[in-house]
C-alpha cells in the first residue's frame, strides 16, 4: 500500500475517532444531568476533572507514542476506551460514572498526538501546511456531526447508546489500525516530494520569529478550550433555560462547531494568515466577547450569532497552535502531545473557574460567564506581553 493510502486510512481513523470522542466527552453532562441531577456547577466540576485528567495524560501520551510507535499507542488509547466504555454501560452509580470518565479520557490522551503525528510525519516542509489542513478539516467535520446529531441519537436510543455507540466506533477503529500497521510494516515506499498545492506560503522565516508564534499559539489554544469546555459543561443549563429538549439542544446549540468548520476550510485554502500576530488577536478578542454572549443569551437568535462568532475565532487559534506546532518540530508525537495537553489545562481551568464563581456568587446568575470571560482577558494580556517582549 502506497503512503499516500495510508494516509487516508489514518484520516479515516481521525474521522471515527472525533465522532465517537465528541459524542461521549459532549454529552455526558446530558446524561448526568438527567440520571443523577447533576447541575451546572456539578457538571463544570466534572469537566475540570477532564481537563485536569487529559492535560497530564495528554502530554504522557505524546511521549508514549515518541518512544513505543505511533500504532502501539493508537492501540492501547483505543482498548483502554473500550474497556471503559464497557464498564460504564454496567455501571449506575454517579461516582462510578466519573471514574468511567477518567479513564476513558486517559484512553482518548493516547490517540490524538499520535493521529496528528502520523498525518504530518514525512511530509515535505511545503506540503505540511495542506496536510495540517486536511485534518483539521476532517476531524471538525466529524465532530460537528456528532454534536449536531448526538443529542437526536441520545434521545432515540436511550442512556445506553451514550456507551455503545462510541464502543463500537472504537472497536472498528481497533482493527482499522491494526490493518494499517500490518500494512505499514510490509514496507510503504518512502513519501516523495510533492509541489507544493497552489498559494501555500513556503517562505523561510526567521527561527525566533517562528518560535515566538508558537509559543503565541500554546498560549492561545489553552484559552480557547477554557470558553469551549465551559460551553460544553453548561449546555445542559442553557437548554433548560431556553426549554430545548436534548434533541433540540444538539441541533441548535451545535452551529459553533460549523463555523469553526468553515474556518478550517478558510484557513487551510488561505495562507496568508501564517505568522500574522493581527489575525489572532482579532480572533482572541472575537473569542472572548462571543463567548459572554453565548453563555448569556436569553433566546435563540442571540444564541446562534454568537455561535458564529465564536467557532470562527476558535477555528483561528486551535488551527494556529496545531499549525505551528508540526510545522517546527522533528518529534512530532511529543510535540503533538504538547499541544494536547495545553487543550487539557483550558479544559481544567475553565471549569474550575466557573464552579468556583458559582459557588461562592449563587446569588448571581451570570457569575460563571463573566469569571471565565475575566479569565479569558489574562489570556489577552498574556498574549500581548509575549509578543512586545519578543519584538
């Protein structure tokens, strides 16, 4: 089998893993809130618990992948969900449910770094930015789908199917990758340089200049998951206040995750926002206003315009640090680890952020989106301090 088909099946397996990944991590706060009452606080703590768990197992699972081999470490992360995803169908006990959850993202640390790295490993300097693009677009495809129809597929099959529908996408995606290693090991011909695709930008830059943006883009990225595992917490929350059903809810809380879609597709036909500090600036500060008025919109028509916004600002900077990323590093599963692992401590520290202000400022509804919007402002400042001390 020829690289460029390997390729493929890995897209494949990227594409299976976001929808099964999305439908499980997304709504099991759905499933929390209706079985065992979880709230929003409740649920925000779970998900600070994820992120917690994948910034630390994200980064190890990188340097697994570095050491033992990208498919021994698709293999384990794929068996480890399975195993729990299993158990978790038995189980009917909320603290139960969070170990089930643990460990099933510690499972999930092992694929990603890995599937970023098996798509970029190879590549041709010139022909990176288009293979990054390809991922980014087929995993945001997938995952839009499994959000948008995870809420219909949750209500029709029951609580169960929140377990096994993502245990049998794991199960084929097992046996996916144990076909392509055996294909890989008969010896795939060596990846030939290929010209690069039209008005890709190929144009050396200066090493501090290129290291300062990606230390910009692991700065950013950890932010933008701090607004977008909080959405996520809260979108149980927001259904009941605006009384959408968890179908509903699927359908109308989902058009972030299309527009950060069309960002992709934007993004990697268009090069000319690499290394361009004004693009994601303007896409940080879109990212936090769009974010306030989603977790604050009191109707319908407020809740999708701020969708917009905010899928298109996020598309820009996870697009950024995942970009620069590959595009600078020789050890592309530690490096992919890396990258992972900042999505992991956003994921905490959102949450956690929210909770917090829920907790101690109950009296004030809006608490928890303006403590992470607050939040998402050190970011900025952040942002700025890196950028005028490296100039």
């Amino acid at each position: 089998m020829s690289s460029r088909r390997l390729k493929t099946g890995y897209f494949v397996l990227e594409a299976l893993n976001s929808f099964a990944t999305v439908y499980y991590l997304y709504y099991v706060y759905f499933f929390m809130q209706t079985v065992f009452g979880f709230g929003n606080k409740a649920n925000l703590l779970l998900a600070a618990l994820n992120g917690a768990v994948y910034a630390v197992m994200a980064w190890q699972g990188g340097k697994f992948a570095q050491r033992f081999g990208y498919f021994t470490a698709l293999k384990v992360g794929f068996s480890i969900m399975i195993a729990a995803l299993a158990v978790g169908s038995q189980l009917h006990t909320a603290s139960g449910h969070i170990l089930v959850l643990s460990v099933t993202v510690v499972g999930v640390c092992f694929t990603w770094p890995s599937l970023e790295a098996l798509v970029s490993e190879g590549e041709e300097p010139a022909r990176l930015p288009h293979m990054v693009g390809v991922y980014n677009v087929v995993w945001a495809a997938t995952a839009a789908a499994g959000y948008f129809t995870g809420g219909a597929i949750l209500e029709k099959l029951g609580p169960k199917s929140l377990f096994y529908v993502p245990m049998a996408i794991s199960l084929s995606e097992l046996a996916l990758t144990q076909w392509l290693e055996c294909q890989a090991r008969r010896g795939a011909p060596a990846i030939k340089a290929h010209s690069p695709p039209p008005n890709l930008d190929t144009q050396p830059r200066p090493a501090a200049r290129t290291k300062m943006f990606l230390r910009l883009a692991w700065l950013a990225n950890p932010f933008a998951y701090i607004a977008i595992n909080t959405f996520v917490a809260v979108m149980p929350g927001i259904a009941r206040r605006l009384e959408l059903s968890t179908m509903a809810a699927g359908f109308c809380c989902s058009f972030w995750c299309f527009t950060r879609l069309g960002a992709f597709i934007a993004l990697w036909r268009w090069p000319a926002w690499h290394y361009r500090f004004r693009w994601l600036l303007i896409a940080y500060f879109a990212m936090v206003g769009s974010f306030a008025a989603t977790l604050m919109a009191h109707n319908l028509v407020m809740l999708v315009v701020a969708q917009l916004i905010f899928g298109s600002a996020v598309g820009l900077i996870y697009y950024s640090s995942l970009f620069y990323s590959m595009d600078l590093s020789d050890t592309k599963g530690e490096h992919g680890g890396i990258h992972e692992a900042a999505i992991g401590l956003g994921n905490f520290a959102g949450p956690a952020v929210g909770a917090a202000s829920l907790h101690f400022l109950p009296q004030y509804t809006n608490s928890g989106a303006l403590a992470v919007s607050g939040l998402l402002l050190l970011g900025l400042g952040g942002l700025l301090v890196i950028w005028r001390t490296a100039r």
